[in-house]
C-alpha cells in the first residue's frame, strides 16, 4: 500500500518542466521569474500531499495552471474597489466619499509633476501649503482664515493642543462622544494635552453650568456636533450662539466641532437640515472644524476656519506639520471646492450630493430592470424581489434621518441548499464585491449608490452559485 504512492511521487514533473510549459512562461512574463517559481513550488507541493492521498500525478502544464491562478489572487490589490449597496453613502469602512471627476484630474497631474505647493510663483519666494486653498474655504464660509489637516480627528487635536494645552477645556457632558470606536472625545481632548471639564449632565446643559465652570485656567469652550447619536425627550443643550457670547463675554474662545460639516444647505435638495459651516461662523464660534470626506465630498481631510489670530497661533504649533496634507489631497480638495462656486450643477458634479438626491423612483426603476438579471446570475435556490427601502447619510451626518429609496431584495429559498451568509460571502468574493446588507433573513442591496450598472451586470455574470453553498 505504501509503495504505490512513493512511485506516484517519482512522476511528478519538475519546477523545471513546469516552467518550462506555455502557462509557466507566460507566468514568468507577467509576474517575474522569483515569484513565478515560489508559486510553482507552492502549487507542486499541494500535488504532492493530493498524490500522497491518492490523486492521480497531474500533467506540468496543470501544476502551472494552479501557480497563475495563485498568482492572480496574490495580485489583486488589497485595496479594492466595491459596490457599495449598502444603503449607507457615506460609509466609513467603504472609504467615504467618491471624488468627482474634477477632483480626480487634479490628482493625477500634482501626483505626476512638479507642483508649486509652497513656492510663491510672483515672487518667486517660498510659499505657504495653506495658500492654495484660504481664500476658496473662506469665501465658501465666510471665515477669516482657514487651513487644512489630516483629517478631522486631527484638526480637533491640533485645536485642543494649541489653545489648551496645560489649561482647561470645557465641555457638556452631553456631548462627550464616541465616534467609530477609535475616536472618543475625552481621550482625544487628554492627549491633546487639555484637562477636561465636564458640565451638565448628559441630557442637559444650561448656560450657568458654562458660566460657572469658565475661569482663569480655562482655554477653551468646546461643542461637539453629537454626530451619531441624539439625546431625546427631556433635554437641554446651550446653543452655540448663546454659547458664543458667553465665551466672548468671559475672553476665552469658542471652538465648534461640526463633524461632518456641510458647505450647501441640504434643506435646499429635499433633506433635513444639517448645520452649515457658514452657520456655525456666523453664530459666533471664534474656530469650527469639519470633515473632508464626510458631506463634502472630497478627500479625507480635516478643517480647521475662524479666526486669524488663532489660526496664527496654531500654525506656529510645531504639531501642525506632522499633521499636514499632502499635495495630492490638496488637489483633491481645491478642485472639490471649486465646484461649489456653482450650486446649479453640484448636485450633478459632486458624487456624494449626486448620490444623496438620486430620487427614489428613478432607483425604483433601476431596480426593476435589474430584478431579472440578478435573480438570473444567482440561480435557482434564491428569491430575488424588488423593494423600496430606506438609504441614510452615514459619518455621522443627520445620524437620525433616512432618505426614501429602492433596491433588491433576496431571500433564500427553503430546501434550496443555500445559505445567506454564504451567498453575502460568495458575492463579497466577485472580481468587484458587492456589499449588501443583511436584514433578518434577508440580504438587501440598496441601489442608491449604484451608478455604473453595466459594470455591475458584468461584474456578476461572474457569480458562482457553488460558492453559496450553505455551510454545513
Ligand atoms: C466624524 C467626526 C470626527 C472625526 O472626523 P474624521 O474626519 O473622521 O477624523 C470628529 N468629530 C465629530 C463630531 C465627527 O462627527
């Protein structure tokens, strides 16, 4: 009994041979001989143990046949593209906002050539990072001054370790959050170096509790968009107007934490009102700062406009440069902010407003032609439906709010064999995923965000029915 496979293991071709077959040079082409010969090693040790347990010895242009198909998974990247039918536009773990077409083009020039990012092309001099975009955020604001940092937990932590490093920083205790488990307001307020003051209680906060708490140790007066979570029933928050002008009363300043932040009035496109960076100027908060990629749609970034003697201050905080952008985000974002400057074509230019204010019946429709093709490429054990469902914002932005919308549904049918965690599973596992979500006993793809339908039927005509099999 053992001779037999012994001998198996004497006619297995060698890496040499394998190479050597059409598919291992090709193999050696595309992906360089080094890694073409760990691959068919790798792929003729698996025919080894297979020939140990009784497999019939493969042919060399079989075992190259298992190294390419390695090597192509090894190559996809491991950041991926994805369908995001999640109903969530915004989606945090799926990257957040899709820059738009101008955006992108801005990119790819400042990231293959020489870009002026700090040289003063009048004089000639050096320049500053912060030129390119001050004038553009402050007309969009009406700030003083603004600059730019890595992202909006940086911009909070840039603004806390400037005005309070050492001092104190007052906060309600109704707004002492915790967004996306890695950002929690106190921890990011102690690390910045400020001691945290809490006033208020979670559900309310009156003005005399600010009063009381502001003293001679105070830097800062700090509210904070709740963002993902509302407090309800019997409350009570200071406004951050009313909030202004007892910070201003009292000579310290007033930092507004927006969040998500938005530069249009979403109340203008059909949704609720989110607060508006201008809004938050206006009602006096002497700095705000706000999200690149959340509502506004560009590159993930983080906003720091108000005042230019503060601003001053934090641009001397030797913090700032390990904090700063680089040239391609700031592309990113002064052509993302160019196209404010013309509201009428937004909606259609900007791919998260674009998105936000697709009306549900054109995804309606969408959806009905799809129905057909999907319930098609997924096969006989599943049930594919129309549905009318409900999208949201997402990052934080109108956590409360839902946007009508349509989709597909697919539920499983019973004796099929099939489960829904496998078919979610097989479908993640497409040349692009497609990531639905799963409700009770249900996986929903939400259409809303789905623009590039051609793309999507190809994508699934790839979907393999085996790789739902349920998991048994
Ligand atoms: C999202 C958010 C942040 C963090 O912003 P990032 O850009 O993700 O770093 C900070 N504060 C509030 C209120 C937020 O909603």
């Amino acid at each position: 009994m053992t001779a037999l496979p012994a001998r198996r293991l004497r006619d297995l071709p060698s890496v040499d041979q394998i190479l050597k077959t059409p598919l291992g040079s090709t193999a050696i082409q595309r992906f360089g001989r080094q890694v073409a010969t760990a691959a068919v090693r790798a792929a003729l040790a698996a025919a080894r143990e297979a020939c140990l347990g009784g497999a019939a010895v493969p042919q060399p242009g079989d075992v190259a046949a298992d190294a390419v198909e390695q090597l192509k998974v090894a190559e996809r990247p491991s950041l991926r593209p994805v369908f995001n039918l999640t109903g969530t536009v915004l989606h945090t773990n799926l990257g957040r906002a899709s820059l738009a077409e101008e955006a992108v083009e801005a990119v790819r020039s400042a990231m293959c050539e020489a870009v002026a990012l700090e040289f003063d092309l009048e004089t000639g001099k050096r320049g500053e990072r912060d030129d390119h975009l001050r004038s553009l955020v402050c007309e969009l604001t009406g700030a003083e001054d603004a600059t730019v940092v890595n992202n909006n937990a940086a911009a909070v932590l840039l603004v806390l370790n400037t005005l309070a490093l050492g001092r104190e920083a007052i906060v309600s205790r109704g707004e002492l959050i915790e967004i996306g488990g890695s950002f929690r307001m106190p921890e990011i307020m102690a690390r910045a170096g400020a001691k945290v003051v809490e006033v208020g209680t979670t559900n309310r906060t009156h003005p005399k509790d600010y009063v009381a708490a502001i003293g001679r140790e105070t830097g800062l007066v700090l509210k904070v968009h709740t963002s993902n979570y509302r407090v309800e029933g019997f409350t009570a928050e200071v406004r951050a107007r009313e909030l202004a002008s007892i910070a201003k009363a009292q000579g310290v300043p007033l930092v507004h934490d927006l969040g998500s932040g938005t530069l249009f009035d979403l109340a203008a496109y059909g949704l609720k009102h989110e607060p508006t960076v201008r809004e938050a100027i206006a009602d006096g908060a002497d700095l705000v700062t706000f999200s690149g990629d959340k509502l506004l749609g560009g590159p993930q970034a983080g906003f720091i406009v108000g005042s230019k003697a503060l601003l001053a201050a934090i641009s001397r905080n030797p913090m700032k440069r390990a904090l700063r952008v680089d040239k391609l985000r700031l592309a990113a974002l002064e052509a993302t902010l160019k196209l404010y400057r013309d509201p009428d074509r937004l909606a259609e230019r900007l791919p998260t407003l674009r998105l936000l204010t697709r009306p549900s019946a054109e995804i309606a429709t969408q959806a009905e032609r799809l129905a057909p093709m999907v319930a098609n490429a997924l096969g006989e054990a599943f049930v594919v439906e129309t549905v009318e469902c409900r999208s949201q914002v997402g990052s934080g932005a109108l956590p409360l709010e839902t946007i009508p919308s349509a989709g597909l549904v697919v539920r499983v049918k019973s004796g099929g064999g099939k489960s829904l965690g496998a078919l979610a599973a097989a479908l993640r596992g497409l040349r692009v995923p497609v990531i639905g979500r799963i409700e009770g006993r249900a996986l929903v793809f939400d259409l809303r965000c789905l623009e590039d339908e051609a793309g999507f039927c190809a994508n699934l005509a790839g979907f393999d029915p085996g790789g739902a099999d349920a998991l048994v």
